[in-house]
C-alpha cells in the first residue's frame, strides 16, 4: 500500500486503530458479536504466520496490529 506522506503519520494511526477494533470482533463464529471467526486450519495458520515471518525477517515492513496465536501454537479440538 502506497500512502502520501504527508498523511502517512495519520493514516498509519487510524489504520492501525480499525484493525485494533476489529480484532475485538474475532473468535468463535457463533459467539454474540463476533464478525471474523479463526483461521480455517493449521495449513493456513502457518501460511499467514510465514508471510508475517518472511517480512520481518526482509525488513519489509513492521507489525503494527496482531500477537502470536495462543503464544504461538495452534490449539485444535
């Protein structure tokens, strides 16, 4: 994504501000409230988890929103 300078400080506030809102919409999809359910399965956990990996490893870019997933493992049921 390509941002202005000159509002890149404001964009990347409010950005950052609507991806923190929208994760106090995910969890289990029949739950009251929630809008965004988990990740389908493992093979997709670890695809997401490797393209975040490979970026910060490249420095291409920086992870504003988001935490490892149950310190970093998958629980399945």
């Amino acid at each position: 994504m390509y941002v202005q300078e000159g509002i890149y400080d404001k964009f990347l506030a409010a950005y950052s501000a609507a991806f923190e809102a929208k994760a106090k919409v995910m969890g289990n999809p029949e739950g009251n409230g929630v809008e965004l359910g988990p990740v389908v399965d493992e093979a997709q956990f670890k695809r997401i988890r490797d393209i975040i990996d490979s970026a910060q490893k490249e420095e291409q870019g920086t992870l504003l929103v988001g935490r490892q997933a149950n310190n970093g493992k998958v629980s399945w049921k």
